[in-house]
C-alpha cells in the first residue's frame, strides 16, 4: 500500500484531476484547502508583508490529496495527476508523491 500525496496549486484543473483519479480506481481521496509557507507569510505576518509585491498574480491557496492506494495503482495514478496538471517540474505547477505504508487501520474495502 501507498500513500499517495498531491498538493495542487493550478486549481482551475483540480475536478478535472479529481475525475480522473476516481475513474481509474483511487479509493477514499481526502481533500484539504492548503498554502504554502512562502505564501502564508506574506499574507499573515507583517513584517513579511513587503513579498507581496514578488508574487503578484499568483494564487496563495492550493488542494492537497491524500489518498491510501493499492501498489499496482501507483504509476497510473501519478501518470494521470501528470497528464492533467502538466510538468510538475515547472515552477508553481505542485507537486505528487507516494509514501509506503507498512501498517493501515479503517479501511473499507
């Protein structure tokens, strides 16, 4: 099992890649409203304040996804997060990633 991570900051795809993701078979994804650091100190504390101007344009808040996946869903599920967000290694585009997990409870199968 694995647990797969995906924080989305192109929120204008993010049903899109929900869609996707249910389609091919990803169970019981949970979804958080997340900001990065960079963007949640140039918002809330004043002395960071004067950032704001570096970033203009773009959006502070992302989606994360959390999901507990099979193994064998690993690389589909990534591939598709890639297919519909693009390039991840471009700047401000997000990020995936899966974890193993060796011990689960509360699963339904």
């Amino acid at each position: 099992m694995k647990l797969l991570v995906a924080v989305i900051v192109k929120q204008d795809k993010f049903e899109e890649l929900l869609e996707a993701l249910i389609e091919i078979g990803v169970p019981g994804i949970t979804i958080l409203d997340s900001v990065g650091a960079i963007d949640y100190l140039k918002e809330e504390v004043p002395i960071f304040a004067g950032f704001r101007a570096l970033f203009d344009g773009k959006t502070a808040f992302s989606k994360t996804i959390f999901s507990v996946i099979p193994d064998e869903l690993e690389e589909k599920a990534l591939g598709e997060i890639e297919k519909i967000l693009g390039d991840l290694g471009k700047p401000d585009m997000g990020i995936a990633f899966t974890l193993p997990i060796s011990k689960v409870r509360g699963l339904r199968k």
